[in-house]
C-alpha cells in the first residue's frame, strides 16, 4: 500500500535539504521523525521535478491497512502535513 503525504513548501523544502547534513528543526523534520519512529521513509513522488507543487509530494509504502492506518493517525495533525492518505488502487479489484 502507497501512504500519500502532501507537505507544505516549507516542510518539503527541510526534507529536500536534509541529504547528508545535519537536521534542521521545522515541520520537515517533525514528519521525517514520525516516519522513522513507526519504521518507514518518505520519498519524493516527483523526484528531480522543479515544479513547485509536485516537490510537496511524498510517499511512503507500507505493508498493510493497519500500518496504513498508524501512519495516518502519526502524520495527520503534524505540522507542515496538508494531507495524508491511501493511495486507491490503480485498478479495479
């Protein structure tokens, strides 16, 4: 399962520069420790785009509903997340 997680500019923004450097506190980086505390990595769904509104959007995968659900109730409420959802499936079951 695919966890969709919309981040503000400022959110995106700490985690793009966080590679290799040491953490800068904001809302990026209070998402990156949810994420870690639960075992899971948030990636870039737009990796290499310079569109500002594709570079908020992250996903991580998960195993399961109920790992999809703890990494909802984790992320929704943190600041610097617009949104986090299941991704649907990409076809009909």
């Amino acid at each position: 399962m695919t966890i969709v997680i919309l981040l503000s500019e400022t959110a995106a923004r700490t985690i793009y520069s966080q590679t290799g450097s040491a953490p800068v506190e904001s809302p990026g980086t209070e998402v990156m420790r949810a994420m870690n505390s639960l075992g899971y990595v948030i990636a870039p769904m737009h990796p290499g785009s310079r569109d500002p509104v594709l570079r908020t959007y992250f996903a991580a995968n998960v195993p399961d509903k109920q790992a999809a659900d703890a990494v909802l109730t984790a992320l929704r409420g943190l600041p610097g997340v617009e949104a986090a959802y299941t991704k649907p499936a990409d076809e009909l079951a």
